[in-house]
C-alpha cells in the first residue's frame, strides 16, 4: 500500500485532502497537535474507508525540533512515504506591535520552519527512491502584503517562493512537488483567527479535489475557482490597500 503523510489532517483543508486521497487508494499517516482531534478524525475515515489504513501521529509542529521528530516517528513505524501534504498552519489578526511574540514565532515555525525542514526531511527519501509527490500548501495570500495579518501572509509567500524553487530541483529526481494556493476556504481557520468565516468562502472539499487532481496531473501551482485564479493578477498595491481596510481591528 502506498502512504501519504499529511499534516493538520484533523480538520478542514486537511481532512478533505485525507478522505481523497483514501478514496484514490492511499494508507493515511494524520498529523496533528491534539490527540483527541487524531482519535476524532481517525474514526471518521474509519466509517468512510474501512479498509483504508490509517495511522496518526500527534506532533505540535510549531515547535523548533518538531520536523525531525516527526520524520523519526514515521521511520519507527517503518512505513514509506509517497505523498507528503504540508497543510497544518494557522493565522493570526493583529496589529504587528500587538500580537504576541511568542504567538508569531510559533505561526512562523508551523507555517514556514516545519514544512521546510519536512521537505528537506522526506525529498532524500523520495530521491533515492526516483519517486514520490509533495504538496505544499500556501494561499492566494501569497500574492500580496496582508496588513494586520502580517506575519501570515509572508509565511505562505515564502512558502510558495521555497516550494517552487525545489519543484525545479526535485524535477531531476523524478519527483514532483506542487503549491496549493486556496482561496477563502470555509473551515475551522478564521473562527480560531478570531473572525467570522466569510459568506463566498469554498468548501473544503472542492479546495482538496482542485488539490489532488492537481497534485496528479504535476501542476506548477494550483489556485482552486476561477475568481481566486483572477485574484492572482489584480495588481497587489490595490489588493494591499483593501486587504489594510478588511483586516484592520474594529471593522
Ligand atoms: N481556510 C482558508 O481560508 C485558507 C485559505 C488559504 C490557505 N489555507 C491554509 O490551509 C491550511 C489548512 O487550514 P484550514 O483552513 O483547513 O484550517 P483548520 O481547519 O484550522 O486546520 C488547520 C489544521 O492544522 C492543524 N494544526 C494547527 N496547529 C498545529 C500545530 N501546532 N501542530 C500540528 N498541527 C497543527 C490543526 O489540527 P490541531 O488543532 O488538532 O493541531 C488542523 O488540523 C493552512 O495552512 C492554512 O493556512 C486556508
């Protein structure tokens, strides 16, 4: 059986990516911070898939050592990974000056740190192999500054700037590596951030289906709907000045 290993598969964007790709036939390693979501999830997909394999691993990946212990964990169990989704990540609403420091070091390290060095981690692997397939999960907040939600919006631009960087070098090696960029998608994300999830937001299942067919037809970047592929190309002073006026405390 073949594995894919994804993060934040507890809920939202995850989950669905989870259910598509059992349904394609794949045993699912679920990474998540909470046991109780793990256990949750697990016995979600055991309903749907019953004879889909399932194994979970709870890892807060916000945290410094985070990447390699996961990858330990996954060697222990002794099961090979084709597929690694780097979804888990989280936002934060804020003037700069306000949010808290250790809150945004620990959003950099789950949005930036952790799936960088789990690419590092899993590529080796995948190369000697000659196979294997990453997604990285970034945003169309890629595109532009987000004024009062800073520090988000330049994780995912980074991590949409690392993922197709490497995409160029894991070519070589036979292996493909692809940049998920959702739009506003309707899962638990804005409720944690704080806000109310907005009324045009995707469902998370649609956002996972553009993501796996995407994933298996090697695309460069994937942008799920039309009007998220348009967003992509308003010119990004305008995009800021609007993003500055949404996102500002009080609106
Ligand atoms: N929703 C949107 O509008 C939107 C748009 C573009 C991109 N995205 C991106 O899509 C990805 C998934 O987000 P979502 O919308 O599906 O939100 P979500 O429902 O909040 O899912 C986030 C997932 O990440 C996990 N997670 C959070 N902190 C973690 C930690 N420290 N260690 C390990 N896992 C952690 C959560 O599980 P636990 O809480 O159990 O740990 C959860 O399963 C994120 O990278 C987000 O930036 C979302």
């Amino acid at each position: 059986m073949k594995y894919a290993l994804v993060t934040g598969a507890a809920s939202g964007i995850g989950i669905a990516i989870s259910r598509v790709l059992a349904r394609k036939g794949y045993g699912i390693v679920m990474v998540s911070s909470s046991q109780k979501h793990l256990m949750q999830a697990k016995k979600n997909m055991a309903k749907r898939f019953p004879k889909t394999k399932v194994y979970t691993i709870k890892e807060d990946l916000s945290r410094k050592n985070s990447a390699q212990e996961l990858y330990n964990k996954v060697k222990e169990m002794g099961v090979i990974i084709d597929i690694l989704v780097n979804n888990a990540g989280k936002g934060l609403i804020g003037a700069t000056e306000k949010i808290d420091i250790n809150s945004d070091e620990e959003l950099l390290y789950l949005n930036m740190v952790t799936p960088t060095l789990l690419c590092k981690l899993f590529l080796k692997d995948m190369y000697k192999r000659k196979r294997g397939s990453i997604l990285n999960v970034a945003s169309t907040a890629a595109f532009q500054p987000g004024p009062y939600n800073s520090t988000y919006f330049a994780s995912k631009a980074y991590l949409y700037s690392y993922s197709r960087a490497i995409r160029h070098e894991a070519a070589k090696h036979g292996v493909h590596v692809c940049t998920l960029c959702p739009g506003t998608t309707d899962t638990k994300f804005f409720e944690k951030e704080g806000i109310k999830t907005p009324a045009w937001a995707m469902s998370a299942v649609k956002v996972a289906e553009y993501a796996i067919d995407g994933l298996c037809k090697n695309k460069a970047v994937i942008i799920p709907g039309k009007t998220n592929k348009l967003f992509r190309v308003i010119p990004s002073e305008i995009k800021l000045i609007a993003i500055s006026l949404l996102k500002k405390p009080g609106k």
